[in-house]
C-alpha cells in the first residue's frame, strides 16, 4: 500500500514537472530533452503501478525497460546542460547497457533486475561525472545550475536504486518518487530564490520526509 501510493504520487509529480517545464521553456533543445528523460519515469511509474493493480504482467516489462532508458536520457540532458557531447566510451557504456538490458528483460533473464539496477547506478553515476567535468566555459548561472542538478542526481542514485528490492531488501518504500521530486523541485526553483531561502525550504522538505 505505502509502495502504491509513493508510486501514485510519483507519477502525478512527473506529470507536473513536464506541464510546468512546458510552459516555463520555450520549445528547444532542452525541453525536448527534459520531457524525453521525465516522460520516461512516468512510464514507468505508471506501468509498475498498473502491474500492482493487476492489469497483466507486460507492464512490469514495460516499467523495466523505461528503466533502462533512463540512464542514456539523462546522458541527453546533461550534454545539454553542459552545452558539449559527452566523451565518446561514456556514450558507448551507457548506449551497449542499455541494449543489454534491454535485450535481458525481453529474453525473461532471471538475474535482469539485479543487473537492471547496477545498469541505472553506474549510468546516473557517470552522467553526474560527465557534468561536472564539463563546466569548463560556462557562465556563473550556468555552473550553479550544474552543480545543484548534479548534487541532485547524486542523491537520486540510492533513492533509484530502492526501487530494486533483489539490491535492497529491508527497505520499507521504493523512494525514488520522493527524489524525482526534490531533483524537480530544485531544477524548477533555481534562481528564483537565495540560497538561503532555499536551505530552509530544504530543510523543511527534509523534516516533513523524515517524519513521514
């Protein structure tokens, strides 16, 4: 129940970003890359939560494959952040994962969600590398939105890897919802305040995430 309603609240928190990102971006190079990587964890929020409802157990295949997409859209988003491609053998590790996990989960290979999870891991791990080796020749504004999003990212990666209970067991909820929110809601809230209003908006968020 706790997993379903995280999940629920997930989805409809996705949704919000890309209408927000929508209005907010005008048409470019960088909306299309946000709505490609968000639209991908909507789909599989939404399908992992229709194969808990039990619609069939396709959808948990669909909610895995947009998994392993994931990695290589934030490879996307990144490169437009920094302005510059990423080096060539992080394009390559990320683009074979994803084949192989993709080929893994079609085939039904028993150990496809363990290496599904190391897969999301490492290819958010070297996105976060790749962003902040690329800085050079960004502006202030530019540099800071970097490093907030890839701090972001960095807390993102144990939260995502809670969604694989073969990887985490004892964990109580999937909670990557919760910081697929945080990542947005600090992407949508840059420049918008100080960086003190925004610590005390975080550590707010932090208690209320604690206590709950």
């Amino acid at each position: 129940i706790i997993d379903s309603l995280v999940n629920a609240m997930g989805l409809a928190g996705v949704l919000a970003l890309i209408l927000a990102l929508r209005r907010r971006d005008a048409p470019g190079a960088m909306r299309w890359r946000w709505t490609l990587a968000l639209g991908l964890v909507a789909v599989m929020y939404a399908s992992r939560g229709l194969e808990w409802l039990g619609a069939g157990p396709g959808f948990i295949q669909v909610a895995m494959v947009a998994a392993a997409s994931i990695p290589l859209a934030v490879l996307l988003v990144v490169e437009g952040l920094i302005r510059r491609h990423a080096p060539l053998i992080v394009k390559l590790l990320v683009l074979a994962g994803t084949l192989a996990m993709m080929i893994a989960i079609w085939a039904g290979v028993p150990w496809a969600a363990t290496a599904l999870g190391a897969h999301v891991g490492i290819g958010m791990a070297l996105g976060v590398a790749t962003a902040l080796a690329g800085m050079r020749g960004l502006d202030r504004a530019e540099m800071r939105t970097v490093v907030a999003l890839a701090l972001c990212q960095i807390a993102l990666i144990p939260a995502a890897l809670s969604d694989f209970r073969d990887l985490w067991p004892e964990m109580p909820a999937r909670l990557s919802p919760l910081a697929v929110m945080l990542f947005g809601w600090v992407g949508l809230t840059i420049g918008a305040w100080s960086i003190g209003q925004r610590l005390a908006w975080l550590t707010f968020l932090a208690g209320v995430a604690v206590l709950v």
